[in-house]
C-alpha cells in the first residue's frame, strides 16, 4: 500500500481535474455567452435527467443553493430550461431543458467527450476498463464512509 497515493495527493489531482475541466469548458459560455455554471447546470440536466431538481444538482455538483437558483432562473429566463411540477409531490420541481437549449448541449458534449479523449491519452481499453471499475470502488466506499461520519 505504500504505493497508493496520499489524501493530500488525491485532493491535488481532484483540484486539477475540476481546474482543468472548467478551463476546457469556459469556450462553451463565451460562444453562448451564458454564466459558465448555468453551462455546467444546463449540461448536468441534459446528462443525469434523473437528476433533474436543483436539490440533486446541489447535491451532486456541490453547488450552493442560491447558485443553483440563480442559475436556474437564468436559464429559463432565456427559454432554455423549464420548469416542470413532479406528480405526487407538488413542492418539487423537475428542470427540464428546452428545445432551444439543443445547440448548447450538443457543443457541450462535444467539448466533454474532447475533454475525456485528451484525459485518456496514453491509456489503453484494458487500463481505461480498470480505472473505471477502481473508480466505482473508491466512489462506494467514499458513501460507507460519508453515512458512518453522520451516524
């Protein structure tokens, strides 16, 4: 285990993914001109539809609340998201992008999946496959360990 890597070198190489991903989607804002997180929301919703309330994006993208909710009103202001009431639950919200939001999310797409081939450079189908497994792994043993630190 001495090989593995240090919190402090985990937490450095999670900084620099998120630097560099915000770094390769900031085009995407400036071609629509729209705040770079409304891009970032509008993208997560057109992604994730089962995550469609500005309390999973809170929860997921660890926004802040008054974020999301900035955001939100800024893109249906706009015509690209709308918001959509949920049956059975008529305090909840769904946000649901627009038709008019299309070209966003497919120029959006389109730098996410540039993003991923220059991430994966160098790396073969077989070490991608085990990253991706190690991921999963990691990703369920960081949920044991949030629920054991809130019992």
């Amino acid at each position: 285990m001495e090989n593995f890597l240090t919190a402090a070198k985990l937490h450095t190489h999670a900084k620099r993914f998120m630097d560099a991903y915000s770094a390769a989607m900031q085009p995407l804002s400036r071609e629509f001109a729209i705040p770079q997180t409304a891009a970032e929301i509008l993208l997560f919703l057109a992604n994730n539809p089962e995550n469609s309330t500005a309390k999973e994006i809170c929860a997921m993208r660890h926004l802040k609340p008054g974020i999301v909710s900035l955001h939100v009103d800024t893109l249906a202001t706009l015509g690209l998201l709308e918001r959509k009431s949920v049956p059975g639950d008529r305090r909840k919200l769904r946000l649901v992008p627009t038709e008019k939001a299309g070209p966003i999310i497919a120029r959006g797409r389109a730098m996410q999946e540039s993003f991923a081939k220059t991430l994966a450079q160098g790396l073969g189908e077989e070490e991608l496959a085990c990253f991706a497994r190690c991921m999963e792994t990691i990703s369920q043993n960081l949920e044991r360990a949030a629920e054991l630190t809130q019992k």
